[in-house]
C-alpha cells in the first residue's frame, strides 16, 4: 500500500481518495453501494454536534455526487440510542479516516465478510428511500 503523509490537506484528498477506490473495488464498480464495517468506533471529536456519546461506523458508501457517507450507530445502552444513516464523514479527523481505510483493507484482497452483514438491509432500505 503506496505511504500517504498525513500532514497536508493534499494527503485528506488523496486518503479519501484511496478510500472511494477501495469501496468501487469491493462492490466490483458500485461506489454506492454500502461496504459493511466491524470495527471502526468513532469518538464524539469526529462530530463536533454530538457531545458525550461515540459510534461505530457499520457502513461506508458515496452518494451521487461522489461524497464519502456512513452509517453510524451510537455505542449506547441507553433507551433513544440510534443510528444516523448516511451521515457525510468526509471531514472527519485523519486518524478515523484510517481507520476506515484499515477496515477496506488497504490493496488486499476484498473482505466477503463486509458484504455479507445483516445490517445491510437497512442501508438498502435508506438507499430506496431517499432514491424516490
């Protein structure tokens, strides 16, 4: 996997970049189709709006116009917890844009494990939605 310096705003694009590639290559051309995480958790850092309360990522996708979204689910116990599909994550910190990339598996061969998920359903359901 090519070294990226993460101390640019160049390296964010091309980070967010390499991520877009990773997605298209594991759903075969389909940038917006979900990709499935297990273990990407997310602080309250990441999302300024949110104080207190951490996620885990269970989704990665673009939308149309190319933007990076995700599906996150809040690490809570608490009754209301929720999920946010389809947030934007692309101005999220460098060290979470790792960890997404991490996930994707960098050049390796794609994970059958993503995309096997049973969470995948409400994604699809959102995807339908918001489609028309």
């Amino acid at each position: 996997m090519k070294v990226i310096n993460i101390s640019t705003i160049e390296a964010r694009r091309e980070l967010l970049a390499v991520i877009k590639r990773r997605i298209k290559v594991i759903n075969n051309g389909d940038v917006g189709e979900p990709v499935y995480l297990k273990n990407v958790r997310i602080s309250s850092k990441a999302m300024p709006w949110v104080e207190g309360v951490s996620f885990t990522l269970t989704a990665v996708f673009c939308d149309e116009k190319g933007i990076l979204r995700g599906d996150l689910a809040e690490n809570s116990k608490a009754i209301g917890s929720g999920i946010m599909f389809g947030q934007n994550i692309e101005n999220m910190g460098i060290d979470h844009l790792t960890k997404i990339l991490a996930e994707l598996g960098g050049d390796e061969e794609p994970k059958d494990i993503l995309k096997n998920r049973p969470d995948r359903f409400f994604s699809g359901i959102l995807k339908k939605i918001s489609n028309g």
